[in-house]
C-alpha cells in the first residue's frame, strides 16, 4: 500500500470526526455553542460564534472533499504501480540453473547423420 495513501486516509478519518463534532454542537435554530455561554460580558458574541461554526463546517467539507479526491487518484496511481511491477515480474521467465546432479541424471540420445 502507498504511505502516501495512508496518510491521506488518516487526514479523511481524522476531518470526518472534527466535522461530526462541529455539527452537533451547533444547533438547527442557530442556538448551539453560542446558547451554552451566553454572558454579557462573553470574548466572542453570538453571532461570532455561529459565523465560526459555520466558516470550519464549510472548511472542513471542503478539505475532506478535496482530499477523498486526491486519495482516489493516489489509489489509482498505486495501483498501476503495482500492476506494472506484477507485469515486469511475469515477464521475467526463471530458468532452473544446471547442477551436477542435472547433468549426470540427463541421458542422451545418439544423433543419427
């Protein structure tokens, strides 16, 4: 399997939980995170908070689309790697190498001319 392939399924797992995540904190009703800390005297407002729940779902919805594409054709270009190497390797015809024992086991036969 390619490592590069690898680290891109890694990347994919690790996006989909964070967007999992990010989905359900956020409420339908535009509620959400923004609801649990509403204080008046809060660092982030309410709209704030919703803007960013909303920028890193559309971020890593993106980034996990971009990068399912790019594991596709990373699968692919490992497989033809592996199906030209397979090839070679067929191509290659193994010749037993002779041995003395071989050579005395063989029997010949007389050559009429």
């Amino acid at each position: 399997m390619n490592v590069f392939f690898l680290v891109l399924v890694i990347l994919i797992l690790i996006i989909a939980v964070l967007l999992a995540g990010i989905v359900l904190v956020q409420n339908s009703k535009g509620g959400g995170l923004a609801a649990n800390f509403s204080a008046p005297n809060q660092i982030m407002g309410v709209r704030k908070t919703t803007d960013f729940l909303e920028k890193a779902t559309w971020t890593l919805a993106a980034s996990l689309l971009v990068l399912c594409l790019v594991s596709t054709f990373a699968m692919h270009s490992g497989r033809a790697a592996d199906n030209q190497k397979s090839t070679l390797n067929a191509d290659v015809i193994e010749t037993p190498a002779p041995t003395a024992a071989n050579a005395m086991n063989a029997t010949t036969v007389p050559v009429e001319e």
